[in-house]
C-alpha cells in the first residue's frame, strides 16, 4: 500500500537490527486518516469471504482493527494481556511471548464475545515471529470459530511469522512487507 509505505519511509525509525518503530502515526500517536484506508484496504483484500468479527490484541493492533471491522461492518474484539492469570472458565487464554517486550503475555478473550462457528479475521500491526497471530488462533481455535485469514499493517518478511502461517495455509495479507533494514533505511518487498 503506497501511502503506508510512504508514510514509513518519512516517519519510521529504524532500532536496531529487526525493529522499526512507528509510534508516530500508529503505535502512540494515530492517524485516523490513514487508520481508514488502511481499513478499507482490508475489506477489499478480504472481500468475498463472510466475516464475522475481526480479532486482535492489545493495545496496538486496536487502531487498525477497529477501522477493518468498521469497513467490514462487524464487531471488532480485542484480546487483552495479563501478567499473570488464574485459569478462569469464562475466558479463553494463550501465551504469547512478546517479540519487542521480550516477555511472555497471557492474551485472553471472554468466551461471551468468540462463539462456536464464527468466522474471524486476525488483525494485527506488525508480523515478525508470528507469536501474537498463534496465539489468536489458539483462541479461536479453542473457541471451535474459524480463522478466515489474517490482516497485518507491516509484515517483515525476514523473521520467521509469514513462512509459519504460510506453512499452516492461512491466508494472509499485509499492507506494506518490509525484506530488510540496511544502513537504518528500510528496503521493502517486491
Ligand atoms: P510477533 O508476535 O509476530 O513475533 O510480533 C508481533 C508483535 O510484536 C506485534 O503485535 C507488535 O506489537 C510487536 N512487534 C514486532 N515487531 C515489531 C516492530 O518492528 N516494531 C514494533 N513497533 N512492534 C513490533
């Protein structure tokens, strides 16, 4: 996607080897413009499928999920991170170990909002080693609802997320595929 791609050249920051930050426009400040088309990128690239609900996790994957299920016109649910949690029949719950964070988060979601038979779309910001995806469909999964495909904002196709969930079949789609950082700049794919 042109303008995201753009927007990533002008204001993303390079940290270190594998990160990029981006907190100017969607991991703390937001632009709401851009939130919207990126939106409506995803229901086209989804179009056809019957989407029920569009999943994600806290807090950054929000932004870009609620304007996808907003295009979609679906209830957008978000999971949320726990430190530590005590087994509860009310929710489902997955590990995911955080890639930036380099810690371990229960992510969960209450059973009264994922139902038996419900078609769901991943949304997520960033794709690298794919923990946060898995461990939405786990809880989908444990849910018995089923996965449609997965939408990302920024894919880096050099760590080892897309080829896991290529692998599985799943269908995903990501707005701008960053191949590699050199020299602090970013080279995207294709
Ligand atoms: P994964 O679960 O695929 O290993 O990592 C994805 C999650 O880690 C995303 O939800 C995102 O919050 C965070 N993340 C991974 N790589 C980056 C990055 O380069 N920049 C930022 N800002 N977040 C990232």
């Amino acid at each position: 996607m042109k303008i995201l791609e753009d927007r990533i050249k002008k204001d993303g920051r390079v940290l270190g080897e594998d990160v990029l930050k981006v907190d100017n426009f969607l991991n703390h400040q937001v632009d709401p413009q851009l939130m919207q088309e990126m939106g409506d990128e995803f229901a086209r690239l989804f179009d056809g499928e019957k989407i029920d609900k569009v999943l994600t996790v806290e807090s950054s994957g929000i932004a870009p999920a609620i304007f996808a299920a907003a295009a979609l016109n679906v209830p957008m649910v978000f999971a949320r991170k726990k430190k530590s949690i005590t087994l509860s029949s009310e929710s489902y719950i997955a590990d995911v170990y955080s890639f930036t964070k380099q810690e371990t988060n229960h992510v969960m979601i209450d059973k009264r909002f994922l139902h038996e038979g419900e078609r769901v779309l991943i949304i997520d910001d960033f794709l690298a080693n794919g923990q946060a995806v898995t461990g939405l469909m786990e809880i989908a999964d444990a849910a018995n609802a089923e996965v449609v495909g997965v939408g990302i904002v920024i894919e880096k196709t050099f760590q080892k997320g897309r080829a896991m969930l290529d692998e599985k079949g799943v269908h995903v789609e990501s707005l701008a595929r960053i191949a590699a950082f050199e020299d602090g700049q970013v080279v995207f794919a294709d």
